[in-house]
C-alpha cells in the first residue's frame, strides 16, 4: 500500500531524461498500481471486519464495531471506486459539470469518513476492552491517538504501535477538517492555456447567436466543443490559495494508511478476545 514500492517497480526502471511522454506513461502504471493494492487490501479489511462483528463481542464494542467501522470502510470502498472510475491516473479530458459534482461528493466522503472511521475503531476498543476509568471517560477524549485510551493498561501496547500513524492523522485533519466545517474539497474540472480562454470565448459568442437564431443544434454542438477545451488537473483542494494537493498518490495513501491502523486494531481484537485467549 506504499506507493514508493510501486514507484520502484513500475516507473523507476523505465524514467529517460528529457522523455516526459515515456516517464508519464510509467508513472500513470505506477500510480494505477498503487490503487489496485490499496483497493485489494480496503476490500481484505472489509471482508475481516464482518468475520470480527461475528465474535462474541461486548455489545456496545460490537455496535461500533458492526455499525461504526463496517459501515464507513464500505462507503470509503464505494466512493473510492467511483472515483477513480472518473479520473484514473491517465485521464487528461476535463471534467463535465456532472462528473465534477460526482468526484467532489466521493472525495468529501471519504475525507470525512477516514477520520470517523479512525474514531469508530477507538470506541470499539474502549468498550471491548477499556477498564472502567476508560469507558467513563469523556467522549471527546476517546481516540487513537488522544491519551486516554494510552494510559489503560490493556491497550497501552496497541496504541504505541499505531503512534507510527500520528503525523499522518495530522495531515487528514487538515485535508478534512474544512470539508466538513467550511470549504468543501474540490477537483478543479479543468485548466486553460490562454489560447484555450480565447477559443472559449469564440465559442461561446457563436452559441450565443446560434440560441437566439434558434439553431438548437448548432447551439449544442458549440457548448459541447467549449465544454472538451482545457486538460484536467489532478489536484485537490479546498481554497484556490492553497494548499493544493496531487490526488494520486495522496488519496490512495491516506486510505491505505487507514487500512493499515484497520489490520493493528483488528488483530489486536481477534487476539485478544476470550475465545482466541
């Protein structure tokens, strides 16, 4: 799920100085590489979550963990998906109006349900395994990497492992947080050369005339050629002044990172629950 690993297989090998065409090419299959893994192992970690939720569980902890962390990696699975059915890593075309609403949804999505998720898997284990000075503990302060759930002895050891991914649940924060409070995260549709502003607006004077001739055709064929101009940018953001982020391999990062906290969390449970004891 480490997109340098896919880098060093798919593209380094292949790079030619001054080349970019050839480099582009090799990079893209590093990239789609990348996604291939982090969706393989998304679905792995789903399939893994339903056979936990089977176990004899605390029921609160089986609540978090069936209705909480199963709900969110399904829908992080699904809007990933569509997403990257829109805008794999080769695609130049702009976006259309609808595409743009679509891919904006999935990524605020899963933004949004990365850090939920993060909080599902600390309930889950607060009440599965929290003493009772945990589980009495103010709900704002239940959390991976809050420390609370640090200071109980049985999960002290599991929370010390996933400090690795601290900096990490920084960075989402701040990708996430002002989806969810203030700007919405968005994928420009397009970017124009000046020459591209300067067709567009020839374009747009001829469907302007060919509406009021009533040349409804015409007039459609116009808006579709304004609306193929431009080539897209594979950036997100939520403000145009920054800070701009590449959507590949930022995206597949954080949800394999995600999975990653998944695979700790959810073999500590397996075994540590009293029937794998």
């Amino acid at each position: 799920m480490d997109y340098e690993v896919h880098h060093r297989q798919f593209a380094a090998p292949f790079l030619v100085v001054g080349n970019r065409e050839n480099n582009l090419h090799f990079i893209n299959e590093s990239l789609q590489n990348h996604i291939y893994g982090v969706t393989n192992a998304l679905d792995e970690l789903v399939t893994d979550a339903l056979f936990l939720s089977s176990l004899s569980l605390d029921p609160v902890g089986e609540r978090h963990l069936r209705y909480g962390v199963m709900r969110r990696l399904r829908m992080i699975a699904t809007a990933f998906r569509r997403f990257q059915s829109i805008i794999p890593p080769d695609r130049t075309a702009p976006l259309t109006l609808s595409q743009s609403d679509d891919v904006c949804r999935y990524l605020n999505s899963i933004y949004i349900d990365l850090l939920g998720l993060l909080d599902n898997y600390a309930w889950t284990l607060a009440f599965q395994f929290g003493s009772p000075a945990t589980r009495a503990a103010d709900r704002m302060q239940i959390g991976l990497f809050k420390s609370v759930l640090l200071k109980d002895p049985v999960l002290k050891k599991l929370m010390e492992q996933l400090h690795q991914f601290s900096t990490w649940a920084k960075e989402v924060k701040e990708r996430r947080n002002p989806a969810a409070h203030r700007m919405p995260l968005f994928v420009p549709s397009a970017g124009l050369t000046p020459a591209d502003v300067a067709e567009q607006q020839r374009l747009s004077e001829l469907a302007s005339a060919a509406l009021r001739l009533e040349q409804f055709d015409h007039y459609r064929e116009l808006k579709e050629a304004e609306n193929r101009l431009g080539t897209l940018i594979p950036k997100f953001l939520h403000d145009p002044d920054g800070p701009i982020n590449d959507i590949y391999p930022t995206l597949p990062s954080d949800i394999g990172n995600a999975v990653k906290v998944g695979r700790h969390v959810q073999t500590f449970i397996r075994e540590n629950l009293p029937t794998y004891s």
